[in-house]
C-alpha cells in the first residue's frame, strides 16, 4: 500500500473509524450523473468511504421494547450528525493538509429529488446525491444483503456511512469476494409485516458482484412499529430500518453462524422476539429466530 493510501486510513481510524474503504473513480462508470461522484467532483479520482459502528447494546433497548430513544440518539441521529461527521471531517482536513482536494459528504440519501435545474448543458440538477451503501460495496467494505441492507464483515449490518472525494489517487481496495449473507430464513420470518417479498427478487451488481436481494414494500416498512424509524432526511428516502425487527434478526442469525467478526461473550437475542410474541402467538421451541 502506497504511503499516501496508509497515512489517509491510519488517520481516519485514530479519529474514529470503524472501517475505511477506498474505491478508484473507475468502478462508478456505471453510475447515472445524478449519483455519480464525478458530477460533483470532476476530477476525483478517489472515494474514501468511512464508517462507524452502530454498537450493539445501543440496540439493547429496542430489542427488549423498553427502551427506543438511545437508538434513535447514539445509533442513528447523533451517530450519523456528531461522531460519522467528525470522523469524516477530520479525515478530510488531513488530506487536504497533504495537499489534495478533499470534499465530504454527508449520508443524504439517493432517493432525494433534485431541488433545482442544470446550471450548464449536460449537468444534473441540483442536488446529486450518492448512494454510500453502493459506494461502501465498491470500496471494498462489504455487500448489500437479502433484506435490502448493507453487511460488512465485522459488524453485519451495524455501521453507517459518510464518504470523501478526492483528486488524490489511492490505492483501491478489493471488492468483497466471499458472501455474508446466508439467506438463512424465510422472509415472513425475517418481517411479521410482510414487507420483505421473496417472491421480488432482483439481482443486484455492483463491480462485477452479483447480490440477490429481496423486495422490499416500504409502505408496509413505514407502519412498523418494531424499531423502524421514519428517515430522518428527506420522505421519499425508505425508512431507516437498521433498528427494526427484521435487521436485529440478521444480527441474531449472522452471530448465531459465525459469520462476524465483532463477537461478544453472550448472545444477542435472549428472548423471543417481542412482534413474534404478538404476531406469531410464540410459544417455547416453536419459533427459532
């Protein structure tokens, strides 16, 4: 790894990074202009993409149903505005102390409609938005998995993303060959709602990686009353769901496996979850998630 490379991700891990990905400009070819990073940095070469951990005990309260507002403070809103967006932007100042242009972007998701018109022929509209998820996938960090959400390695689906670009060429890392995602339940196992579809699958490919993912009705999504949390940015966004019911059971299934690295002395779930109380009528062995 080049020293430049080295210095960036070293930095971004001492001010608090979880994970660091760094994708080359040329594995967004196939981005439409209105997500692509080069409509709004013409010559970025490099995407750093950086996360940090949703902790698992901020979880702890949503998946007893007692306690929902630590998640909404520590693993979502104050997470992705205070500690994401310090990390990134420190990040960035020791680029540019280095001499190269850094722009930071903060998690504004894709969904969001431009909210102007192309100020040159051949632009976007204003604003381009980037999709992090896609972009974490092409840095290397991790795959889009069945329910519809980012897993990495370490963490399955507990991080969130901001990103830099940058004029600066780094040394990309590789995309993630090895699956994480098992696909081990059903989909009415994974949301009592019925919003997760096996009968929509799509296939998705980013960067030559071939994900198969479920469909998802966000009208359904947006009624859950199971950790789901309206998306705090724009409403035409889906909801956040990486508190829901249907992301704490892959959490389960994913450690349960063996498929994270962050391992813990106990198990996540202790108990039946609390929508199967209700919904599934659980009673003792009969429901295994």
């Amino acid at each position: 790894m080049d020293r430049l490379t080295q210095a960036i991700k070293d930095h971004a891990r001492q001010a608090g990074a979880d994970l660091v990905g760094i994708a080359d400009i040329a594995r967004f070819k196939d981005v439409a202009p209105e997500h692509n990073p080069l409509s709004i940095m013409p010559e970025a070469r490099s995407v750093v993409v950086i996360g940090r951990r949703i902790t698992r005990g901020t979880l702890r309260g949503v998946e007893e149903g007692t306690q929902m507002s630590q998640y909404g403070m520590y693993g979502y809103d104050w997470l992705d505005n205070r500690f994401v967006a310090i990390t990134t932007f420190r990040t960035a100042e020791f680029i540019e102390d280095h001499r190269w242009e850094a722009v930071p972007l903060a998690p504004l998701p894709p969904q969001i409609p431009p909210s102007g018109i192309p100020v040159r022929p051949g632009s976007p509209a204003p604003n381009v938005m980037i999709d992090l998820e896609d972009a974490a996938v092409r840095a290397g960090l991790g795959e889009i998995g069945y329910c519809g959400v980012f897993l990495s390695p370490r963490f399955g689906p507990r991080q969130r993303f901001q990103a830099i670009l940058t004029d600066a060429e780094l040394e990309p890392d590789p995309i993630l060959a090895e699956a994480i995602c098992q696909r081990c339940l059903e989909p009415e196992k994974l949301c009592p709602l019925g919003a997760i579809r096996g009968d929509q699958e799509t296939t998705l490919e980013i960067c030559g990686r071939k994900m198969v993912v479920a469909g998802i009705d966000y009208g359904i999504c947006r009624t859950c009353k199971n950790g789901a949390r309206p998306n705090a940015y724009h409403q035409a966004a889906p909801p956040d769901r990486l508190g829901a019911l249907c992301t704490r059971t892959c959490i389960s299934q994913l450690e349960r496996a063996g498929r994270l690295e962050n391992t813990f002395e106990h198990p996540f779930r202790k108990r039946a979850p609390w929508a199967a109380v209700v919904k599934w009528e659980y009673r003792e062995g009969e429901l295994d998630i």
